[in-house]
C-alpha cells in the first residue's frame, strides 16, 4: 500500500474525485477551494501545503477556482496534487513545474512514487526578485506570516518562502492566494493573500539593512541551497528579539562574501499577463566558465596555437628573408590586426575578469531600488556619451520596466559593436525580447547566445563608472 | 415542562439542524470576516453544518463584499443595538445556527416547511432565488407582484446566503436556512421556512445523511411539510444521467418515507417535484403530430402555439384568448388516456409546449380586464379560470415528467404514494423564472383547504 496517492478534484455537477481521493477530501479542501478568485490573471491558482483529513496526513496540491463560464457556477474549484504522510513533503518545492503544470494522471502518479521514493525534483522554482525583501518581513513578523502576492509570476516566492523562511518547511503550511480571508481552524503558516502593493520604505529599510538575508538568497540564487538553508537555520531557532538583531547585525567577517559573479536565467512567465521577470540564479558565473575552461583551455590553446603557426609560419619565413621597412608595411594592411582587437573588444564585453569592478558589487545591485538606481544613472550616463542609440532605445532605457531597461542596454550594446557582436542576447519574453532579439539577427551576429550569463554581467559591468 | 421552556424561549420550535430547542437573541453586527471566524471557532456550528472542524469556514465569493451588517453569533448577548429595529433575530442556544423568524412558531395564519433537496445544478439555487428574491423580478410567476399578496424575505442569515440567493454561488455548507413570509389580504400571515441541502449528499458521494434534518424541519410546527425534489429537464439524450441522480435521490426519499413513522408526519408532509429547465425544451415536428392525431379539437392552436419562437412573450400575444377557453383539459386528458409511446423528441416538443402554455397565462393574466378593472392577483382561486388552466397545466407537467422518467428507464415516483406526488414545471424566461412561485400557491391554498 502506498504511503503517497495523487489525487484530482474537479467540480463536475457537484465536487468530485476525477481520480484518487474521497468525497472526505473534498469536504476537507472546501474551506480551501470555496471562493477561489477565477479572474482571468489568477485563475490558474496556487500551491497548497496542508494537513490531511487525518492527522498523520499532509497534502500537497494545486488548487484553483474554477471561473463560472466554464461550469455554469460560481464557487466551483479544482485540486491536484498528492496526499501523504505529514513531514514527507520537505523537498516539495522542487517538484514545482510538476506541481503547477494542468493535471494529468501519470504525472501526478509520477510524482506520488518520487515522493515514495525520497527523490528530490529535478529543479527549485525560479526566485523571484523580491525574495529578499519578503524574507525580512517574515523574519520580523509573527505566524501566520502574510505573504502578499501582486501578480502570479511572483508564485515563485511561495516555495522559496517555505525553504528559507522562518519555519522549517516540513513543518511549515502554505495556501493558496486569494483574496478573501481564510478562516481556519488550524491557522497556516503562510497565509497567502492577493494584493496590490509596493514595497513599503520600512521593507526597503528591512532589505537594505539586512545583509545575512542578502547573503542567503544569494547563496541559493548561486545554486547553493542546502548552504542557504544552514545559513537560515540559527535564525529559525533564534528568540523574536534575537532573530531582529541577527537579520540587521553586520555579516561576520570571517564568513566569505557571496560571489562577485553570478549566472542569471530569464524564467518563462507562466502567466501572459504579467511582466516578465529575473530571477534566479542558477550556477554562478566565475564557477561555469572554471569549469568551462578546465576542460577545454589546453585544447583550445593548442589549437589556437596550431593555427597561428600555420598562418604566420610562411610571413616569419618571409620576414626572415626580407628588409625589416617591408615589414611594416605589410602589418598595415594586414587584417588580423582588426581581428585581433575585435577578439580583445568582445571578450572585454563578456568578460567578468577583465572589466572595472564598479562601486556596487555586482552580485545584489539589481535587488534594491536604490542600487538599481545608482545602476541606472550610470546607464544613463553611458547612453550620453554613445550618440548612436536611437530615441526610442535610450527612453526604454530611462523609462522602461526593468526588463525593457535591461533589453534596450543589451540592443545598445548590439548597436554599438554592431559589425562584431559577441551574440549576447537577453531572450526577454514579450516584446521587448522579441525585439531585442530581432537587433541582434539584423545585426548579423555570428553567434546568438541565448543565456543570461554573459549578458547580465555586461551590463552590469557596462554601469560602471568611466574612467 | 414544555410549557415553561415554551415560556422561558417564546421560540420553542427544534432547531432543524441540532434538534434542540431554545434560542438566544442576537444583537450587534459583525462584518463577514469577523462572523466566519466567530463560526470557526463554534464546533457545534460546524458540526451541525456539516463542516470538518479540523479545517474551518469555506470562504465567500472572491469578489464578495465584507458586509458588516451579518447577524453576530456571541453568547451571551453583546451589548448594542438589534441590527434592523424592525425584526429581533434569533440563534439556536445549542448549535448557534441562526434560525429565521420563520422559524419561530408565533401568531400566523400558517406555517409552512419547505425541504429542498437536488443534485448539484439541477436548479435549487434559481428555484430559490426566485422564491426569495424581490417581488419585483417577479414579472413571469403568477402569485408575486400582486396588491393582494406579499412576499418578504429574511435579509439576515448566515455567510455566504447572500451570495448563493443572489449570485448563485455554489453553496458550500450541507445546509442553508432561508425564510420568506407571505402576507395575503394584509391579515393572512404565512412563515415559509426552508432548507436547502447541499446537492452533493443525495449522489452518493457525501457520507452524512440528511434524512434526520428532513425529517425534524419537515415534522415540527402545526403546518404543512413540502419534500421538494428539484429535479432538472436534461432532454432525451442526457435523459438516461439524470436518471441516474434522480435514483439516488428517490432511494433518499424511500429511505425517508419509512422513517416517517409517526402518523402526524405521514399525514402533514406533502410531496413534490420542482421540474426545472423546461425552457430548453424545443418544439419538434412530432409533436405536432401527437397533437394532430390525440387532441384533433385544439391541434389548430396547440400547434401555432408550440410553433412559436424563441422569444415566445411576442408571438404568443395572438393566443392570449386560449387561455379563457378552458381547453387545455383536452390535451390533459389526451395524455392520461393515449397509450401511445412518445419518443423522446416528440416528448421534448410536449414540454416545450407546456412551457409556452405557462408563457401565454402570464401573458394573459397581466392583460387581464375584469369587472372590478385589472387583475389584481396573477392568479385567482376557486371559481376563476386561472385556477383551473393552472392546474390543468400542472397536471399536464405530471404525466410529461412520467413519460419522460418512464422512457429513459426508470419508475419513479412509484410506490404507493405515487399519486400524492405533484411537479411544478419551471423554467428561466428573460433572466427571470416562470412559474417558480407555484409552491406558494399550494402553500397559501393548503392553508385553505
């Protein structure tokens, strides 16, 4: 008998069990699934972590409202998900995308047996920006914590908030977002609540001051969670009093920084009517091209080498030969030397080592609005002094979304080194991708390279002050 | 004993949903929010609801407003005014479930229980809403909107009535206490209490039975008790799914019929079916035919009738006369008698027919002059004709809703009491229901008889 059954809830002239599941089960999602919004930006639902109809079980599920046009009535819901032991869902968060995706029966299957089986999922959900900012709140607030969501990219943060916030997330429960109050008897953890709010200046003061939680969610954003669990457990089980100072007290100094370069992903946004976001990390930067040159360095220098001796083996037998004047004047119509410094221009660009390092470090610049402000004037500052950027990219520069800022700098980079692009290209969901995208094709570029990496670290670097 | 719980509790009336008597009254208000965690946190309330007590209050609608004017459910009293200073409201000192005034046995004319009970989506909720709704959406039914008899209903109740009466959300407790008054000729005082149970526990899925709360509602008080069985017109193709749910429902009321032992409840509980949906009926060229070879005498304009279009108020105008003529007792009889088999479009036709005869008396009674000017009631008992072309039509309904259970396989009503049965044809016209309001009729003549 398995411990873990999925289950799939659908209102079918009255709530039932598509599959797995009892009508018990549906009496039990109730008070979850009843006036669920079913708008069209957040019909699509939320996680669910909760404890079973009996005690000694816990459900995992996506939960939804169903809009009334689909089944001639209002309150109808939908669940999907697994129900299993309580406590055996720790590593739930790394199922999201099997979690999230429209029910279907063997994945959900699927999924029960990986949590048979202990399995971790193949991949954390995307970490949204905010998690820092919303990690200071919980920390410096009381159960049930209220984590309030502006659109549903920003689902992402549930997970996230489960992992690293401050209940140990076997432990912790979660809801879905809604907007009318829950009224439970057994009170969530994380009470999940649809809102349209901006970050207030006391959560600015929080993130700004807290460099412990900065640390952490950039320990996770580089990969590292398990180090950002640690990380987050003495706070866990710090007193309230203790906890506030240990968020707001000065990194340690024997405790190493996080990493200077960081590789950034664009996350396909689920849901069309939000804007696109950066999130998370998943492999620092330095670490990959490390690696990446470990492997391939020698190969690739012997290779170079090769080249070079078969291309310049006949001049130097020449210039052997020859007059030193004959020399010169060779060198002055010779292209490689055009090459050589398109080779040094381009590596300039994506290369980490070999730029400024600006005031701001690169690795949290972007997660504070006063730092992305510092990010953006110097943006600015470049734009002036490189005439040959259209109006219509140097106002999304100015006065974008973040993303259309992000955009228009890398189009300015493609125009700028137009005839030897590295091929960096943000792939932007939207319009502001799509555009950005058809710059770098017009722009011939040899190569267009599709990840963050390289692309984010230009423009970070590019912001720097110029000497 | 009775007497001084009746004295100490001027309510004495069983709640419908615990079983105990007394009650307590409610003052102040609270907001939803507030009154659904006050509920949570009130496991008889829960209980008694049928909710788990281990997870809480279902939410309201995710656009709902956070009224404030919901009937608090603290005890003892909190200080403050009574919410509308008109009517005094009562919860069950046991459950506190908030009992309507209708409830309350007090000094009216008659009282009234209604019990109604479905599958989910077979139209309780719009038969409801029709009932309990204002007057003035009332302009297809045939006792509302009349100077000479009234309707209110109880404003205040627990979360989520507002929203199920007037929005139609999906309701999510077991049970649902709503009250309507009707006042006839300003002196005649009728308490409808009903109790709308959740469509879920008559299909086999929910394990709690309600046949005890059917039972307590439909005994308690000196009037009649109504089993309402709503039940939806699917067509002939879907007929053979509704079948299915009806059987659930019917085994539910056999069930029940053998817990009536008392000879009181036997006697006092009447039964019916409230047939809904009957306006996606659609007329068929058999069922002229039907007409043509059974009712030769009226086939003329049954047919034209039935024939009419999709917006049938308009073209119905020019048979407004039929409904004088007594005739309908032609096809009525044509019915009970024919052994023909009606297939399944032909009976589609028949119903579509019957909805369009309800159509043209409502048509006919806003019309109407008589002699002491217009029509002041859309419906008149004893003498007039009204009286007469409803119950033809509600006999009609009886012998279609037979054939059409009989002919997707199933037997129902059956049994001994078959005959006491009675349908209510009903349907949506114009956003607004046709005839919903006949189970007041019945309610008011049954005071009469």
């Amino acid at each position: 008998m398995p411990k873990y059954e999925s289950f799939h809830l659908r209102y079918d002239g009255g709530q039932r069990a598509v599959h797995g599941g009892t009508y018990g089960l549906v009496e039990h999602l109730e008070p979850f699934g009843s006036g669920l919004p079913t708008d069209a930006v957040w019909r699509n639902g939320g996680p669910l972590l909760v404890g079973g109809p009996n005690k000694t079980q816990q459900i995992l599920a996506w939960i939804r409202g169903i809009p009334a046009e689909e089944v001639k009535r209002e309150g109808a819901w939908q669940a999907w998900g697994v129900i299993g032991p309580t406590g055996g869902f720790g590593s739930w968060m790394t199922f999201w995308d099997a979690l999230s995706a429209a029910p279907e029966r063997e994945r959900l299957d699927a999924l029960a047996s990986a949590f048979e089986r202990g399995d971790d999922g193949p991949a954390y959900p995307p970490m949204p920006q905010r998690l820092a900012s919303l990690l200071a709140d919980l920390y410096t607030a009381e159960v049930p914590y209220r984590i309030a969501l502006r659109t549903p990219s920003e689902l992402a943060l549930l997970p996230w908030c489960c992992l690293l916030g401050p209940v140990e997330a076997q432990d912790a429960t979660i809801g879905p977002p809604r907007r009318m109050r829950l009224n439970l008897n057994v009170p969530m953890t994380y009470d999940v609540s649809i809102a349209d709010t901006s970050l207030t200046d006391q959560q600015r003061t929080n993130i700004a001051s807290s460099p412990l939680l900065l640390d952490i969610v950039a320990r996770a954003q580089r990969g590292d969670v398990d180090g950002a669990v640690d990380a987050v457990w003495p706070l866990r089980n710090a007193k309230a009093a203790d906890r506030r100072k240990r968020i707001f007290a000065p990194l340690p100094a024997s405790q190493p920084p996080a990493a200077k370069e960081r590789a950034l992903v664009q996350t396909p946004v689920a849901d069309e009517t939000s804007e696109p976001v950066i999130e998370a990390t998943i492999e620092p930067f330095a670490d990959r091209v490390q690696r990446w040159g470990a492997a391939w360095t020698p190969i690739l220098v012997a290779m170079i080498l090769l080249l070079q001796l078969a291309e310049f083996a006949p001049r130097i037998l020449r210039r052997i030969a020859a007059p030193p004047a004959n020399i010169a004047a060779t060198d002055t119509t010779d292209s490689m030397a055009t090459d050589t410094s398109a080779t040094d221009t381009t590596s300039a660009a994506i290369t980490p080592a070999t730029a400024t390092v600006p005031a701001i470090s690169c690795n949290n610049w972007w997660t504070t609005p006063e730092t992305q402000a510092q990010v953006i004037d110097r943006l600015r500052q470049r734009l002036q002094a490189t005439p040959v950027v259209p109006q219509s990219t140097a106002a999304a520069l100015l006065a974008g979304t973040w993303n259309e800022r992000v955009a228009a700098a890398l189009a300015m980079q493609l125009q700028v080194n137009e005839s030897r692009c590295a091929g960096i290209v943000l792939p932007l969901d939207g319009s502001a991708g799509q555009r950005t995208m058809a710059a770098a094709r017009s722009s011939n570029c040899a190569s267009v390279r599709t990840d963050l990496s390289g692309a984010l670290q230009w423009l970070c670097e590019s912001s720097a002050p110029q000497s | 004993m009775s007497f001084l719980s009746s004295f100490l509790h001027p309510f004495s009336l069983p709640c419908p949903l615990c079983g105990k008597k007394g009650t307590y009254k409610v003052r102040g208000t609270v907001d939803y929010d507030t009154l659904a965690t006050q509920l949570a946190a009130h496991a008889k309330w829960m209980r008694n609801h049928g909710l788990s007590e281990t997870t809480g209050v279902p939410a309201p609608p995710d656009n709902a407003e956070n009224r404030d004017f919901l009937a608090a459910v603290q005890h003892p009293p909190v200080k403050g005014d009574g919410l509308d200073g008109d009517r005094e409201h009562y919860r069950c000192k046991n459950c506190a479930t908030l009992l309507p005034p209708e409830f309350m046995p007090a000094d009216v004319t008659d009282d009234v229980a209604i019990t109604v009970a479905g599958a989910a989506r077979h139209g309780k909720t719009s038969w409801l809403v029709a009932i309990l709704a204002p007057p003035d959406n009332a302009d297809y039914e045939i006792v509302r909107r009349s100077d000479d008899l009234q309707t209110f209903c109880y404003e205040f109740a627990e979360p989520y009535t507002f929203d199920v009466v007037k929005r139609g959300f999906r309701s999510p407790l077991f049970y649902q206490l709503f009250g309507t008054t009707l006042v006839r000729r300003k002196t005649e005082v009728t308490y409808i209490r009903t109790v709308d149970i959740k469509g879920e526990m008559f299909v086999g899925l929910a394990k709690k039975s309600p046949n005890e709360v059917i039972l307590r509602h439909l005994g308690s008080g000196s009037g009649s008790g109504w089993l309402l069985v709503v039940d939806q017109f699917a067509g002939a193709a879907q007929a053979s799914e509704g079948g299915a749910t009806l059987r659930n429902i019917a085994s539910a009321y056999e069930g029940l019929s053998v817990q009536m032992t008392e000879e009181h409840t036997r006697r006092k509980v009447r039964k019916a079916i409230v047939w809904t949906f009957l306006d996606e009926a659609t007329w068929t060229p058999g069922a002229a035919a039907w007409i043509e070879k059974n009712t030769p005498a009226i086939a003329g304009p049954l047919v034209k009738i039935g024939q009419t279009a999709q917006q049938p108020i308009a073209t119905l105008q020019p048979f407004v006369e039929f409904v004088d003529g007594n005739q309908l007792e032609a096809l009525r009889v044509a019915l009970e008698t024919t052994s023909d088999i009606l297939d399944g479009p032909t009976l589609d036709g028949l119903i579509a027919l019957l909805f369009r005869l309800q159509l043209l008396y409502t048509l006919r009674a806003s019309n109407f002059i008589g002699p002491q000017g217009r029509l002041q009631t859309k419906f008149q008992y004893l003498m007039d004709q009204g009286f007469a072309y409803v119950e033809d039509c509600q006999m009609i309904a009886r012998q279609l809703y037979a054939r059409d259970r009989r002919s997707a396989m199933h037997d129902y009503p059956r049994g001994e009491n078959a005959d006491d049965w009675r349908v209510f044809p009903c349907g949506r016209f114009d956003e607004r229901s046709v005839w919903a309001d006949q189970i007041l009729i019945e309610a008011v003549a049954g005071a009469r008889r």
